[in-house]
C-alpha cells in the first residue's frame, strides 16, 4: 500500500513525470487532480444519448461497436471507443464515458464521467433541428440539472470542487457545415455567406464557453474541426474530383480554426481563472489520411463499414456483407466517423502533450 499511498502525495510535477512516462492510455490509470470528465457535442462524443431521442440517426446495432467492451453496439458511432472513452480510462475515471439520457444510469454512475452529446448536433440551433436530435442549448439545461443532482450526492462544496477541477471536452462544428450550410436544407446558405457562417458559428462557440464558464467550467478542452472534406462520405459526392478530398471544405475547416483561435485567445483574457486548450485534430487527421501506412493503417479513402463510401447509421448494419473484417486497418469506421484506433490515438496524443496545462 505504501507505494500507492505515496502516489496520491506525489507533487503535481513528480505525477506529471509519472504521467508522460506512461507507454500508453492502456496502462495503468495515472491518478491526477481531475475527479471528472464533462462532455459536450456530437457523434465524436456521443455515448448513446441518441438511443433515448426520437430521431433516425442512431447506431445501438451491430456491427457497431463490435470492438467495444464485450462487443456490445452502444450508440457510439465507432466500432469501439471514443477519443473520451480513452481520456477518462486514462485519468483513472473508467473505461467509458456514459450518456446521460441512459436511464440505466444513475447520478453515482456520472459522478466521475457523464456525456451530454448528441450525434447530429451542431453550434446553430438549425443543425439539431435537420435530424430531431439535442441542440446544443439544451445539453447546457442537462449540465445544470446535473449540477443540481451532483450536490444533492455531494453536498456543495465537494460538487463545487468536481465542477471546477473536472476537464470538460467539447467536439462539435462539423454538422453545422455538412449537415446544415452546405446540405442546403435549412437555408442558412442564403443568409450567410461561407465566411459569415464561420463567424456565426465562433461567436455561438464563444456564448456556449462563456455560459459553461459561468456555471462553474475552468478546465476545458475545445475541438477544431478535422479535414471534414476527407470524410469518406465527401469524397464519394465530392462532384469536382469523385473520390477526392473537397478542398473546400478543408479549406473552410482551417479557416474556421484559425478563427477560434483569435477568440479563444480573447475568451482567455476576459474569462479569469479558465484554462481553455484548443485540440487543434486538423493536422493529426490530414497526416493519418495522406500517410495511413506511416501510422499503422492500409485504407484512408473509404470506411470500413459496407462499401464505407456513404453508409453510416442504420445503412451500416449487419446485413451488408462488405464490412472489412479488421476495422485497425482503417482510418474511418463508417462513412463520417473515424474508428477507435485512430480515436487512441487522438486520446494518447491528448495525455502525451496537452492535459499538463490543466493540472497546474
Ligand atoms: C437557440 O434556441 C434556444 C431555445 O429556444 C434559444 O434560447 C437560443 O437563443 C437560440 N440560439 C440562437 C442563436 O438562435
Ligand atoms: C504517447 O507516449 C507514449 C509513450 O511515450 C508513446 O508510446 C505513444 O506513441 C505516444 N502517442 C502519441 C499519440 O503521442
């Protein structure tokens, strides 16, 4: 016990030195300040909520989640885990991350990890509403009744102490593009031109940072948007080069980054006390998908799910007999969604380089 006794002691950069010298996310859980991961977004980070929505964009069935833990189809767009799946086991906060909405939980089970996300979702109120899913205000209205039913657990101070030291990871934007502007359906392309939907998109960011700020977050994770025009399902409508990445769309992502980058920088000054870190994913992922074989993958141009041309949700089901058999070949799992060796991947770049800036 004295070893162990002692590592609860360690000083933060003894335990940081611990930490960095972890093989990997799947060793041992490494014991630091963090008492909880809080996660907002979309199918990047969704748990299951959709499970419990009344909306066509699902995946609780097979082959879905057929490398998770016992096999079992979740709800998670992934044939495993996600990137905050990873992130939790390796804080020392279990192996999952679970949905909110899942009423087989309880408030004990989201004391340590709890995801409000929904596949589908977006900044912009009119992305949710294309496929009936949860916007993004109303995840804010779960986190504040979470907050209440974590002191009722708790009691104040010490529900106090989890809302300020847990990491909150927020990864949301894609849809807002693929799903609203440029699938035209909602109409927000006649009102706004590319570059102004970016900024309506950063300024809904900065409102959704500011309001989780004022309810108690210091400790947050933002995602940048990855090169969306390589998504499989991009590439097969992509009409200028079938089969390419849309430039546009890679070009808009980056754009898009760079100006979060201006207002995080803003945010960090006029919000005291707020560590807000973007996961800037953009380069991570172009670099997986020109290089595959350099990080361990044969196939970057399709999912392995189906043809992985365009299926994802209920046209990635069992009854199609083109599913590749080793999804760890693959960069992509589905159409639109990365599989879990590349989310341990975003994870253990996540543990190796960026949680040292929340622990001081
Ligand atoms: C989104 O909808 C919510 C609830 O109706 C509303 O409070 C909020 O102002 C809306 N946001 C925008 C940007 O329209
Ligand atoms: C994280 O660090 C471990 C141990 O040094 C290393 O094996 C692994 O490749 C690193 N992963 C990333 C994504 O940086």
């Amino acid at each position: 016990m004295a070893s162990r006794f002692s590592f609860f002691f360690f000083p933060i950069s003894a335990a940081l030195l611990c930490l960095r010298a972890l093989p990997s996310s799947a060793a041992e859980p490494a014991r630091t300040s963090i008492p909880a991961i809080i996660v907002f977004g979309d199918s990047t980070v969704d748990t299951g909520n959709n499970n419990f929505v009344k909306t066509v964009l699902r995946s609780n069935f097979k082959p879905y989640g057929r490398d998770f833990i016992a096999g079992k189809p979740t709800g998670r767009f992934c044939n495993g885990r996600l990137a905050t799946d990873f992130m939790a086991e390796a804080l020392g906060l279990g192996e999952e991350v679970p949905a909110y909405l899942d009423p087989a939980r309880s408030i004990q089970d989201f004391a340590k990890a709890v995801c409000f996300a929904s596949a589908g979702t977006g900044m912009d109120n009119a992305t949710a509403g294309v496929l009936n899913v949860i916007p993004l205000w109303r995840e804010v209205e779960y986190f504040k009744q979470y907050r209440r039913r974590l002191r009722q657990l708790l009691g104040g101070d010490a529900a106090r102490r989890t809302i300020s030291e847990a990491l909150y990871v927020v990864s949301i934007g894609t849809n807002d593009f693929l799903e609203n502007y440029y699938l035209l359906v909602t109409g927000r392309f006649k009102q706004f031109t590319v570059s102004e939907f970016e900024d309506f998109l950063v300024g809904l960011a900065a409102e959704f940072l500011t309001e989780i700020y004022r309810l108690g977050a210091r400790k947050v994770l933002f995602t940048g948007l990855s090169p969306m025009g390589c998504l499989p399902l991009e590439r097969t409508i992509n009409w200028i080069g079938i089969g390419e990445c849309n430039d546009e769309y890679n070009a808009v992502a980056a754009e898009y980054n760079a100006k979060l980058e201006v207002m995080v920088n803003e945010l960090r000054v006029s919000l005291p006390g707020l560590t807000l870190i973007i996961n800037r994913v953009y380069n991570l992922l172009l670099e997986m998908i020109q290089n595959p074989a350099q990080h361990g993958f044969e196939t970057a141009d399709r999912g392995c799910c189906a043809t992985g041309l365009l299926e994802m949700g209920y046209l990635c089901n069992e009854f199609n007999p083109h599913t590749c058999p080793d999804a760890d070949k693959y960069v992509f799992w589905d159409a639109f969604h990365p599989t879990q060796k590349v989310n341990q991947i975003v994870a253990d770049r996540f543990i190796n380089h960026t949680l040292a800036e929340f622990l001081d």
